[in-house]
C-alpha cells in the first residue's frame, strides 16, 4: 500500500471517529446538552423576562394613570415609546462589541444594573421631558441585552440546536405580558403607599427586580463552553470540539477588527435587516398596545390588566412550539413565513370583527398576538447560524436587531390616540352632526360612518 493511500485511510477513520463520538444522539453529547439547557436557558430567559418588562411595564403604567398625571397630550406618549428604539438603535453594534471584547458575564451584569437604576428613577419624572429623557436612555442600557443573548445561544450550541433555545427564553416576551398585566395589576393596588402613585410604584419595584436578577448575569452565566465551569474539564473539551466541527471552516473564536468589519458588506446582513423590520413592527405594536386596546373592549382598568394575560399566555405555547418545529425539521423561512401570516390573517380579522362582540374581537387579538410572536425564535436562528467567525456574528447580530428596532419605533407610531379621538366623535354625532358630516363627494375616510383602524 502506498504512503499516500495509507494516509488517506487513517484519515478516514480519524472522520468515522468523529461522526460516531460527535453522535447528536449519544450519551455523553446529550448529558452535555441538558446541562446547558438547565443552566444557561433559565438564566437568558429570566434575564429577557426582566427587558421585555421594563421596556414595556409603560403600558400598563399608562392604564395606571401616567398620561393623565403627566398630562401627556396627542401624540407624546407615542412618542416616549418611539424615542427608547432610538437608544437600541444606537448601542446595539458597540454593546455586542463590547460584550465581545470583555465578555458576556460581565458585560450583561453591568447594562443590567444601568438600566435597573434608570427603571427605578422613572417613577421620579414630573413631565413628558423628563419622561422622554428617561425612556431614551433606558434603551441605550437595555440595547445590548437581545443581540448579546442571541450571540452567546450561538456560542454554546450548534446551528441546528438554536431556534428551540432562541424560543424558550424569547418566549419569555409573551409570558411577560400574561405576567405583566397581572404583576402590575397587583402592584398598583400600592396607590398613595409612601405619598406615590401606583404607575410609579410599577416602575420602583420592577426596576429593583431587575438589580437583584443581574446577579444571575454575573454568577450564571459563562463566557464561552471553554470557561465553564459548572461543566467538567471532560465536558468543556466536548462542548468546544462539537462546535468547532459544526462551524466547519469559520471557527474563529477571538476577536477581529478585520473580520467584524466584513459584517458591513455582507449582503446578507441587509436582507436579514429588512426581514427583521417586517417582524418587529407587528411585533411592537402589539406588546406596547394590547393593554390600551383590551381597554377599549370597555372593561374596568382593573379587569384590562388581568385580560391582557390570556392572548399573551396563548403566543407563549405557539411561540416555543414554532422554534421546536424549527429545529427539528431543520428549516427556518416557512417557519418565519407561516406564523407570519396567521399574523396577517388576525389582523384581517380584528377590522372584519371591528363591530362584533367583545368575544370575536379577543379571539381575533389573541390570534395576532400568536402569530407576529412566533415568527421570531426562528428568525434569530436563521441569521445567527448563517454567519460564520464569532467577530462578523456578534456585528452582524448587532446591525440587525439594532436597525431591525426601525419597525420598533415604526410599530409604537401605529396606535393613534388622533384616530381614537375622531372614532369616539364621529360615534357621538347627533343626528344634525351626522347629516352635515355627510354633505360632499369623495368623502371616502372623511365619511362619518368610517372608523380608524389602530
């Protein structure tokens, strides 16, 4: 036999070593994977359930009474909402480099305690200014938290593995909803406690919920597989090769100004970021507006906090269902595109059911919620796994979910106190208001029996 030919064959059982001790399905790389799961899965989605709730714990203050006690006219609520995307916008691509550079642990401890303190001391603005300034910054803190997890998923395990681990923690978006009525339901039963009112309450101890979970950030989580250490040497060495064989050529682990630059002209990059707009705008929309809309459905503010659960409770199951279905078929555009158009079909439905009773309008609300919700575990799996080298992935995931947050600031414009003024007026018309109304060609949406759609 020759040298050559000899080679080749101990090369190839070298491969069939690997393929067979590399087995998804065997002993040692399943241990593996349920330890990462009970470990780090937990600490990430505890860690979302805390964002997604100080980013949006305004709704629920405004059902509280905020706009009223801020005396908050037209569109400024809208636009204390609009102003926290321009935060995101602004610090996602230098917190994931940031994160990259000094680490996750630390890097997420540290925007955790920024943005908790800054949660806290809204409960101390007077004004829409003070208001605004506020939510501002606490998107500049909270900006690097969702592309940074969606960095270390990518980090931990293989592409195949990332949409049911991307569903389980943003799955907390949706239960933070169904928890977040609730929660701030009972929290503001605290009105008039120590002189201050229940919206501020909302924010006081919400924020110091969040100080007390960062310390999960800094004791939880790890690095990289390499400096865990709630793993065994055996168990690291494991988690390193696995992922090292499924990055294939792209397994450049330190960082590099060369390669993180290459994020900014990769088509690809602007592809994913027009899709992620198309998902955040619904997206947004929805979790800043339910309470106000289930407001609308004429129930006491107390039953609105409390009726903003079930629609949400809902996404949550149909959430994490999608990003299972998305791992293990291996396929991640149709499950973008199929909950993406139950979306569409329940925002069809809540104008076709715009007069119908309260019952038709939640269930067409609750199918909404499922499908702009579901859309996302694997989208994010679908971009991070189709960047290779850890620099270009953490700038890319930045540009993205960074300028990806457009459809946030454009999702928390669509619901117009001016369009429920003129819907409430034209409701109201006497019968002389009415006729005069109706005078005039080409009325089309000037027509009083027309109602804006939020």
């Amino acid at each position: 036999m020759s040298e050559k030919q000899e080679h080749a064959d101990v090369h190839e059982e070298k491969d069939a070593g690997q393929v067979a001790e590399f087995d998804p399905d065997s002993l040692a790389i399943r241990k593996l994977k349920r330890k990462l799961d009970y470990r780090l899965v937990p600490i990430w989605s505890l860690l979302y359930l805390f964002s997604f709730l100080d980013r949006s714990n305004i709704g629920n203050a405004r059902v509280a009474g905020l706009e009223h006690d801020l005396k908050l006219t037209g569109t400024q609520f809208n636009m204390t909402l609009t102003i926290f995307f321009f935060g995101y916008i602004l610090f996602e691509v230098p917190s994931n480099i940031m994160l990259k550079k000094v680490g996750p642990k630390l890097w997420i401890a540290i925007i955790m305690v920024v943005w908790g303190v800054i949660m806290m001391a809204m409960a101390a603005v007077k004004d829409y200014d003070g208001l605004l300034a506020a939510r501002f910054f606490l998107g500049l803190a909270e900006a690097g938290l969702v592309p940074g997890v969606i960095f270390m998923v990518s980090t931990f395990y293989t592409r195949t593995e990332l949409a049911t681990r991307n569903g389980l923690w943003f799955s907390m978006a949706t239960f933070s909803g169904a928890f977040g009525g609730i929660l701030a339901y009972g929290i503001s039963q605290l009105h008039g406690k120590g002189g201050l009112l229940g919206w501020q309450w909302i924010f006081i101890i919400e924020g110091a919920a969040t100080l007390v979970v960062c310390l999960l950030a800094w004791f939880g989580l790890a690095d990289s597989p390499e400096k865990a250490m709630f793993l065994t040497p055996e168990e690291r060495l494991l988690a390193a090769e696995r992922l090292r064989i499924d990055a294939g050529p792209a397994t450049d682990t330190e960082f590099s100004w060369s390669q993180a630059r290459l994020a900014f002209t990769d088509w690809q990059t602007y592809t994913f970021i027009i899709g992620y707009i198309c998902g955040s705008i619904p997206l947004y929309a929805m979790s800043l507006f339910i309470p106000s809309i289930v407001l609308q459905f004429k129930y006491s503010i107390v039953t609105t906090q409390i009726m903003t659960a079930p629609a949400f409770a809902a996404a949550t199951v149909t959430t994490i269902i999608c990003a299972i279905s998305s791992d293990r078929f291996r396929e991640r555009g149709l499950h973008c595109f199929v909950p993406s158009v139950v979306g569409c079909v329940g925002f069809i439905l809540l104008i076709v059911t715009k007069d119908s009773s309260v019952s038709a309008r939640y269930v067409s609300l609750t199918v909404t919620c499922c499908g702009v919700f579901s859309s996302a575990p694997a989208m994010f799996a679908w971009f991070s796994s189709n960047i290779g080298g850890h620099s270009k992935r953490a700038v890319a995931i930045g540009m993205i979910v960074s300028l990806g947050c457009i459809g946030g600031a454009i999702g928390s414009q669509l619901y117009r106190p001016s369009d429920a003024a003129v819907n409430r007026r034209r409701a109201n018309f006497t019968p002389e208001e009415y006729a005069r109304a109706c005078q005039g060609k080409n009325l089309l949406d000037k027509h009083p029996d027309f109602r804006y759609q939020s």
